[in-house]
C-alpha cells in the first residue's frame, strides 16, 4: 500500500485514545477549540489529521491560541497542507 494510503485510513481507538490525552492543554481557550473539534470530527479523524494536531500541539499554548484565533497564520517551514486544513477545520 502507498504511504499516502496509509495517512487516510482512519484513526484506530487507541491511537484515538492517545492523542485526545496528549491535546490537554494549559489554556481552557485552546480545550475548547480543541474539544469541539473532536465532537464534530472524531468518527471521522484520520491518521494524517492526528499527524497535523500532532505538530499543532508542539506549540506553545499562546501561539496555538493566535492560530486558532486566526491572529497569526501557520508559517510554511513547519506547517505543510495537513496542519492548514486541520486549523481550518479546527476554527470552524
């Protein structure tokens, strides 16, 4: 199977499981955002998706907070087309 195949699989329970655990943050802000996002996507994430929140969530929590704000947008050395369209998602 090509990689790229295997970053649209869907995301397995305990990978799930995992990731909700590791976008705790400092911020109640950030939770929100983050917690809504999983209420309307969860059934549906894919492993490129937890891939891109898992770059989001190397990000201090105030540069996370600008992104989801839309103060500042994701700089292209570090964000490729994932972590775009999962902050888009994210924003809704």
């Amino acid at each position: 199977m090509h990689a790229d195949a295997d970053l649209d699989q869907p995301l397995g329970a305990r990978a799930l499981s995992k990731l909700k655990w590791r976008t705790r943050r400092g911020l109640l802000e950030n939770d929100l955002f983050i917690a809504r996002f999983f209420e309307q996507h969860e059934s549906r994430l894919t492993v490129r998706q937890a891939k891109a929140m898992e770059t989001l969530m190397d990000l201090s929590d105030h540069d996370l907070l600008d992104l989801l704000l839309q103060r500042k947008e994701p700089e292209p050395a570090w964000a490729g087309a994932d972590v775009v369209e999962l902050l888009r998602l994210m924003r809704v």
